[in-house]
C-alpha cells in the first residue's frame, strides 16, 4: 500500500488522506518506483503560489535533518506577512537511488508544475534530475557536489547550481594530515556507490598524497550495503585481507550509515583499531558521528575526522536552532541527537537562495529563466556560510574542522583553512585572507590515539613476538667481514656474523622500541634480494646492500653508514729510480729556488766587488768566487769575510730560506726513501677495453651489470670471483689483470695486499651502503635515525676499528709518492721575503752611490770637461762609476795632454780601511799636481 502524506504549513496540521486500490498498486509495481509525496499545501487566500519540489532520502539521518529544515524554512517565509508570495514544498523520497529521483523528478515538473527543485544527497542523483530540470527548464538546486567538477558542466546542465563544494579541500586535508605524521602508505576504503565508483575522491587522494611522497598502498571496494544479504560477513571477509598488508592507515571515503557501522564494529574486533592504527574519515561519514550510538563511537576511538565548519554563534543559527531541535525530536522520537548538520543548514539556505530570487521576480514574471538569474546572483551569509555562486557552484571553498573521536563522543581540533593550512581559529580579515594562529603540520600533542597511545601511532603492522619481522641477509658474500653466515650445530641453525650484523644488533639497542626479528639467509644475488623486500616476502634487508636509483624505485634505503663507489684494483709494483733525489721538489719549486739563488748571488757580488778584494780580480776570478760563496752557503760552508752591512743582511735572510729548504728536502727525502712507494702496471680503463684483458668482480653484486652496460666491457672479458681470498690467485696465474672492487671492499683488501696490490683511476660513485625496508615503512626512518646517533657517538668508527683491521705487514703507511713531493704554493712567502731584502738593499746601495756620483761630478766637471760629451759616453761614465766606484775621465786638454793619455779617476770608496784610503789619496793628489803642471806648461 502506498501512502501519500501533505501538511498545511500555515497550520502546522497534517492531513492524511490514504488511497488503497488494485490499480494504484499496479501502476506503482509497474514502474518499480514507490513514490512518496509530501507537503502539497493549501492557501485560502488570492496570494501566488509557487510550488517547490524536494527530492530526499526521507529515510536517512540527512534526508530525515533536510527535511525538518526546509519545512522550517518554507513556514518561515509562509508565516511573514509582509510577502505577498507563499510556497508549497512538495517531498519526494528517492532512497538515493538515482532512478527513483530522475521518476520524482519527473513528476515534480508535470504534475505538480513545481518552479525549483531542490535536495539530492548524491551526485549520481543530481546529474540525472538536472538533466530532467535542464530539458524542463526548472532550476535544480542540488545539494550533493562531484569531486571533480567536470570541465562541461556549466554548459551540460545549465539550470543546475550545486549548494556545495567540492572535495578538493578535503582531499589536501587528509593529505596534510598524513603529513603531519609521516605516514607514507595508505588503505583507502569506501562504498561502491551506484555506478560503480569513488565519485572522483580517489583520483583526488590519490594526487594529494603524490604532493607529498605518499602513496595508496591498497583499495577496499565494499559493495553497496543495499545489495547485501549478509553485511557482516561481507564486512569482515573484506577487512580480513587487510591483516596480511603492512600500512595501518585507513582512509574511508565514502560510506553509508549502516555500513559505517559494521565497518568500525568489525576492524575493532579484528584488530585494526589499536595502537599502530589510525584512522581518518571524510565529512560523509564524520556527518553519522551525532547519529551513532555510544557502543559505535566507542569502535572508533582514535579516529580523525573531517567535518564542514559552520559557526553556531550566528543570530540566525540561534534563533533556528532551538525551534529545529523541539520540531525534529517531535517528529523522529528514535533518534538520539536532535542538533541540525551542515546539510541541514544548507537545506535551509537552499530555501532561502529561492525565496530571495521570488522576490526579485518583477510583477507578472513566471519564466525559468529570470528566477534561474535571480538564484545565481544570491550573494548572502546564511547558516552555512556564505551563499555566493559562480560557474553554477558556491564560489568559495569552505572551512573544513578536524574532529578526533574520544570514547564516547568527540573533539573538535584545528581548523583547516583553503589555502593556508592547519589554524587553531579562522579569524578573517577581509574576503580572501585568513589570520591567525596557522601551521602546516596538524599539532600531535592534542590527538587523542587509540588505546590511549602516548604517541603517534606508526601506521604500520609492527612485528611482535608472535609475528616477528622477517629480515633477508645475504648468504653468500665475496667479503666476510662485512656478513657471513656459517652453519650451526643443529640442521637448519645459522649463526650471523659481521660488521653489518654487529651494526644491527647496535642499532636495536639504539630503538625506543622492541622490534622482534628474524634472519633468513638468502643464496642469490643482491638485485633478488631486494626484489623480495620488494614483493614483500621479506619485510627488510640486512647487509653490505649498495643504494642505487634503480633499487629506490622498489624499496626505502636508511641512511647509508658508509660510502660506496668503484675502483679498480691492480697489482703493484714498487717505484725506484735514479732520479730521486729530485722528487721531494717540483719541477716548479727547483726552478724557482734556483732563480732566488742566482738572485741573491748576483746582489752579493754588486753589494761586495767595490770594497771586498775578495770579490775583485778578473772577471772569472770574481764569478768563481762568488759561485763559491753561494753554494757553500746551501750548507753553511762560505769562508769569505763580509765588509758591506747590507750584504750581511741579504745573507742572513738567505741562510734562513736555505735552513728551512735543507730541512724540508732533507725531511721529505727521507720519508720517500724509507716508506714503501708503489705504483699500478695498469692504469688506464680504455686500455683494458681495447686489448680485450680479462677482468674481475664479484658477480653476486651489480657490479657485473655495471661494468657491462655503463663502462663498456665485453661480457666475456667479467670473470666472477666468488671470495675476496681468490683474486690473489686469479691475479698470479694471469687470469685478470684488473679487478672492479666496490669503496668498502677496496679498501677491506687493500689493507690485506698492501705489498702488492693498488687501486688506481677515480672512483665511480654511488649511494652508499645501507638496510632496505619496504616503502612506506616507518622502521626505515627510525633506523636511520640510529645509524646517525652510532656515527656521531664514534661507535660505528669503533665498529669499522674493529672489523677492517689492517694486517700486520699493512700497518705501515703504503702511499703514492706523488703526494711527497713540495711544491712552491708551501714556499712563495719565504721566497718572496727573500726577494724583497735583497732587492731593497740594492735600492739603498744605488741610491747610496749615485748621490756620490752627482758631487764628484760637480767637483770636477769645470776643469776636466772642456768638450762637451754626448749621452752614450755619460752612460758609459755612470757604468764604469757603478762598477768601479770611481770617477773615470779620459780627458783632453791638449796635445800635450792627448799624448799622455792620462785617466784620472777620482777615488769614492766608502769601505776601505783607513791606512789603505789615506795610501790611495796621497797617490792621487800626487798624480794630480803632476797632470795641473803638465797642463801648465802647454798653454805656455
């Protein structure tokens, strides 16, 4: 039997009138579509009329709260009388089943002639009725938004505006949620929804979490509840799958009512609710949290939630709610809450948009088309915010509250604010900025976790003594030091040792938290044994594991605790030569300490061959001398004496540069000569390519793939070598002349063959050596955190100390000897200071001698320059007086004179001793008076 129910609003009394018959049944079972219409109300005065259609799910806690509120709304405006306007609201139950409202719909238009249809809590249902209303030209106010808006949908459905947003915003705020908590893989879960999909939510997840590194582990599709005949079973088969996968953070999207509930009820009672799980909801479900009972909310202890802001300090609110709680609890005695939702109160604006668009309509107006303009243009703050449309949509993204579940009821937490972030208030400033309190992060230290958690909760499955985590360790490794694992007593015991078995232990001792674990030993190769980290059939990786690009694709490296690279290794052989007494210099450091020893020569022979007869005879004699005096002064063995005070000081900065030169060739020569010097017999990569040498490596790591595909060698010039004790012996039969050794490894044996073997060619690098984990794992960063806390506190040196211990006969240094030798970046200073002392004392002497010069000239000029003398024969005048240190004049007074041929030279030492100058200046006054009385006699 079908019932039809209509209510005169003005009166506030319902009328019943039933309607039972055979083809009234018919009908309605032909068309499969039981339709249940509301509201048809009655005026008894000459006012116009327009009828309003509302499509609802009459049924559900929203459809239940939307109908209150619009019958409030619809009174409201009926009551005023200052409107010369009254509306009828005619209800229409859809189920929320797309078919039945496109039905509603359809008879709303033709044969209730409604003006505006409003309602819809789906998009499915909103797209089928506005193409019903486009085609009517009726406006359709849906209350049910896409997540993706379509890029079309102005023009599709042009007489349709939606009265809510998107979930875009919510999306970015789950996502920052996430975030917040370093939690990198999720489990999405929803209610397969009419047509078979997500509404768009998950694409928009989906992308928000690829903002942050994140990802979607795994999809739990539910069907819909409708269709189930046994929905705990359903329930809890579907969560069962979700024991055997590591992510514990749980995303429902999207879900009814009932399903909600046997959702929580069931993942409590599995063991998807404690300490490692955290839950997070979107504002569909956050929307039930008033409806559910104690026994459900106590299901979802922990949970986050999002939920559309609305102020309830408003005047409006106020002055609705109380008459909204009296008339709902009257009206729905099951129900246990009787406070309005965000779709309630959009209920109520939707009333308002349209009320406000009849009374801009002109006297006689009665098209769509002007009521349609009307609705677009409403720009008002009702008491879900503020009402103002653009493109067919409220034109502003809505304030979003983070609600967390606490027992039996819930807290609201920050603010999540469009475009800015998590805030502790919304305080606005004008229309498009937010101030306040904001934060990227949501604050930890105000969520409630489950089970009371003290912390944040890891979002993974943690191993535990029951399920222990189990750990894939190389087997078989060319290198025992680093991992080796050897056979016990017992079948099927294993014994692991090693430096990266020792680290672990060291890191666990490290951890905040107890991490049950298990070894099993892995014979393949390294790319397999992350690949099983991979595909899950370890949940780590522990070993000498080398961090590649490729290898980050699949699983979550820790913090590399060391280096790692490529070297080749060649034997060596040791460095003698003829020539070494040179090498402790540079080729540029001789040439330059020989340019200063010639200076510095050539300053103590000008400073010294005037007054020291030492220094004077024929030129070969003072070249001879002054060689002398300057290589035995290399090793302090000059015996000349020394008269100038200036040359003194040119000596005494040199002897200092030839100390400090003595004791750092001497010091580096000695090093050279008593430290063991080897070099490689191979050097070069391209040779070995083009002479097809055979090569070795160890052919469990990728090294073989590396060098075939990245270096250039021929596939069968790699040989495998399996111990690092083989290659000694692959080297002395020739079988390889190079070995490909990684960083670790390289230096591991060369502290071993120190006496024959080198490495040689830069080192190609790579990421460093590390333990794998499953991405998304939180183990991963923890460990990292631990390996950083041993490097810093020396315990990871200690470790290498202990582990990679040279051999005795290595304990001494074996290095390139091209580091020994000094170059002229250590010494410029010294030989600049040099340079400079002697360089200045040559100024003093010059200046010094050519003032001397200037007087004698003046002295003489008058008597013995009678003709006068060109420029070259001065120059060659000041010469002979710098060398000399006398004035020389070939003069010419006379004939007389010209046969005589006299030079007189005026004497001007200044470093002479006194009987040898007063000798000297009797001899030239003597030699004087005799060329003044020759002279005489002439011009007589």
């Amino acid at each position: 039997m079908n019932k039809s129910f209509c209510f005169d609003v003005k009166a506030q009394q319902a009328r019943c009138v039933n309607f039972a018959g055979k083809l009234w049944l018919f009908f309605f079972l032909f068309i499969c579509l039981p339709v249940f219409s509301y509201g048809e109300y009655q005026t008894t005065n000459d006012n116009r009329v327009t009828n309003i259609g509302a499509i609802i799910d009459v049924d559900s806690r929203i459809g239940r709260e939307e109908k209150t509120a619009m019958e409030i709304a619809v009174q409201g405006f009926n009551n005023n009388d200052s409107n010369n306007h009254k509306l009828y609201l005619y209800i229409q139950d859809s189920g929320r089943d797309p078919l039945l409202a496109a039905t509603a719909a359809r008879k709303l238009i033709k044969k209730k002639e409604v003006k505006v249809i409003i309602g819809m809590e789906t998009w499915e249902e909103a797209v089928l009725v506005a193409d019903i209303g486009s085609r009517a030209q009726v406006p359709v106010l849906s209350l049910a938004a896409p997540a993706i808006t379509p890029p079309l949908a102005a023009s599709r459905w042009p007489f349709l505006v939606r009265m809510a947003n998107g979930d875009s915003e919510q999306m970015k705020c789950i996502a920052a949620i996430i975030s917040s908590f370093n939690w990198k893989r999720v489990i999405v879960i929803y209610e397969d929804d009419s047509l078979g999909g997500d509404s768009g939510k998950l694409a928009l997840l989906s992308e928000a979490l690829k903002n942050i590194s994140s990802e979607i582990d795994y999809r739990l599709v539910l069907p819909p509840f409708s269709s189930l005949s046994n929905p705990n079973k359903v329930v809890q088969d579907a969560l069962m799958k979700l024991l055997n996968i590591q992510s514990r953070v749980f995303i429902v999207l999207q879900s009814s009512l009932p399903m909600t509930v046997h959702l929580f009820e069931k993942a409590q009672k599995i063991g998807l609710v404690g300490r490692d799980s955290a839950w997070i909801v979107t504002d569909t479900i956050t929307s039930y949290l008033d409806s559910f009972n104690s026994s459900v909310i106590s299901s979802m202890e922990g949970t986050l939630g999002i939920k559309t802001y609305y102020s309830e300090d408003s005047s409006l609110y106020k002055k609705i709610y109380p008459e909204f709680r009296n008339t709902f609890r009257n009206e729905y005695q099951d129900e246990d809450n009787f406070q309005p939702g965000i779709n309630a109160l959009r209920a109520y604006d939707g009333i308002g948009v349209i009320t406000q668009a009849m009374k801009k309509l002109k006297n006689g107006e009665n098209s769509s088309a002007p009521l349609l303009k009307n609705i677009i243009s409403s720009n008002f703050t009702g008491l879900s915010g503020e009402i103002r449309f653009e493109k067919g949509q409220l034109s502003q993204d809505p304030i979003l509250r983070i609600v967390n579940v606490v027992g039996k009821k819930y807290k609201e937490l920050d603010f999540w604010l469009p475009g800015i972030g998590f805030s502790r208030d919304h305080v606005k400033k004008n229309e498009t900025v937010y101030v306040g309190d904001t934060s990227v992060e949501l604050d930890a230290g105000r969520v409630s976790w489950p089970s009371g958690l003290n912390q944040v909760p890891k979002g993974w499955a943690m191993p535990t003594n029951r399920k222990p985590m189990i750990i894939g360790v190389p087997g078989r490794t060319s290198f025992e030091k680093f991992v080796k694992v050897v056979d016990r007593k017992y079948p099927g015991e294993k014994k692991y040792d090693g430096f990266c078995i020792e680290l672990f232990y060291k890191v666990l001792n490290v951890l905040d938290y107890d991490l049950p674990f298990q070894f099993d030993p892995h014979n393949g190769t390294y790319d397999e044994l992350v690949h099983k980290v991979y595909n899950k059939t370890y949940d780590a990786a522990v070993g000498d594991i080398t961090i590649l690009a490729e290898r980050t694709d699949k699983v979550k490296f820790t913090q590399p605790y060391a280096e790692s690279g490529l070297s080749m290794i060649v034997p060596a052989k040791s460095e003698d030569s003829a020539w070494m007494f040179l090498k402790p210099f540079t080729p540029e450091m001789w040439l330059v300490t020989g340019a200063i020893l010639v200076y510095t020569m050539f300053i103590v022979w000008f400073l010294e061959h005037q007054s020291n007869p030492e220094f004077r005879g024929p030129w070969n004699n003072q070249i001879g001398t002054t060689l002398w005096f300057t290589f035995s002064s290399l090793f302090f063995a000059h015996r000349e004496n020394i008269y100038s005070n200036l040359t003194r000081i040119v000596v005494v900065v040199w002897l200092f540069v030839v100390y400090i030169l003595n004791s750092s060739y001497t010091a580096s020569l000695t090093s050279m000569l008593t430290v063991q010097r080897l070099e490689p017999n191979i050097t070069d990569i391209e040779w070995l390519k083009r002479a097809n040498i055979k090569i070795g490596c160890d052919g469990d790591s990728f090294v073989r793939t590396y060098l075939q595909d990245v270096i250039g060698f021929k596939s069968y010039n790699i040989e495998n070598v399996s111990s690092e004790y083989s290659y000694e012996g692959e080297f002395q039969s020739s079988h390889i002349a190079a070995a490909f050794l990684e960083l670790p490894y390289e230096k591991v044996f060369l502290r071993h063959y120190c006496k024959q073997f080198t490495t040689t060619t830069p080192t190609f690098r790579f990421g460093g050596l590390g333990f794998a984990f499953q991405k998304g794992s939180p183990i991963a960063a923890d460990v990292s955190k631990a390996i950083l806390k041993l490097s810093e506190d020396g315990t990871l040196k200690s470790l290498e100390d202990k582990w990679f211990a040279p051999s005795p006969q290595c304990s001494t240094n074996v290095t390139d000897s091209s580091t020994f030798s000094l170059s002229i970046r250590s010494f410029w200073g010294l030989f600049v200071i040099s340079g400079a002392t002697s360089t200045v004392c040559l100024l003093l002497f010059l200046t010094r001698l050519l003032k001397k010069y200037s007087r004698d000239q003046e002295d003489y000029a008058g008597n013995l320059y009678p003709v006068e003398e060109s420029v070259w024969i001065k120059a060659i005048r000041v010469a002979k007086y710098l060398y000399h240190g006398e004035i020389c004049i070939q003069g010419e007074a006379s004939a007389a004179l010209q046969a005589t041929n006299i030079n007189w030279c005026s004497s001007t030492l200044d470093y002479q001793n006194p009987s040898q100058t007063n000798m000297q200046g009797l001899e030239v006054t003597s030699q004087a008076q005799n060329v003044i009385q020759m002279g005489l006699q002439a011009l007589n």
